[in-house]
C-alpha cells in the first residue's frame, strides 16, 4: 500500500509526468485520501507524511 508511504511522493511524480503536457491546462488536481483509510491512530497519515507528500504535490 502506498497511502502516504514512503513511496507516495515517488508515485506522485511518476503520476504528474504523466500530464505534464497538459500543465497549461490544468489548474489542480484533486487529492483524495482513500475511504478505507480510517480514523485509528495507527493508520492514520501523520503530520510529518502529510507534509513530506504536500511538499512534493506543491
């Protein structure tokens, strides 16, 4: 799984050069947690892996 994992930030530029032709056009893309994330502690993302992953969407 890669929810917020280390390999999220990898993911999302590996996903991003996708469209990168269509940067012009494109004014945002809609950032989604998936539903089975759930409210427990323990697979909740933290502050650090929100931050690290928000760095890299911009």
């Amino acid at each position: 799984m890669r929810k917020l994992s280390e390999e999220a930030p990898s993911t999302w530029l590996e996903f991003s050069k996708l469209f990168e032709p269509l940067d012009e056009s494109v004014d945002f893309y809609l950032f989604q947690l998936p539903p089975n994330l759930t409210c427990h502690e323990r697979q909740t993302p933290t502050a650090s892996q929100t931050k690290q992953l928000s760095g890299v969407v911009g």
